[in-house]
C-alpha cells in the first residue's frame, strides 16, 4: 500500500458494489428525507460527484 487514500467504488465478486467514502453519518444522520433510513449497521458514506462521475463508465445498466 502506498498510503494513498481516496474515494472509490468497485464492483465485489458477487455483482455488489463497495463504496470507500468519508463516514458522515453522525451529521447527516438527522437530515435523512422522510423516505429514507438506514438500519443500524448501515452508514451513511459520502462520496465526491467526481468519483461518482468517473465511476458511471464502470457501472453495468444491467
């Protein structure tokens, strides 16, 4: 490892999707829309809208 650290996502063996972002979920937590939760072993992890960007081509539609 090169110490180097930034957002990604990635595709897991079983067609799932991992997302290494920054853990905000104490703070966004409180201001989730009304039809959204997250159960308790859940976290809310943000990601920039370039990782996002960058990782659509990556991203099957099927």
């Amino acid at each position: 490892m090169s110490g180097d650290t930034c957002p990604d996502i990635f595709e897991l063996s079983d067609g799932n999707f991992a997302v290494i972002g920054t853990d905000r979920t104490l703070e966004l937590d409180v201001g989730l829309p009304p039809d959204a939760s997250r159960a308790d072993y859940e976290r809310i992890v943000v990601i920039t809208r370039e990782t996002l960007i960058r990782a659509k081509k990556d991203i099957p539609d099927r």
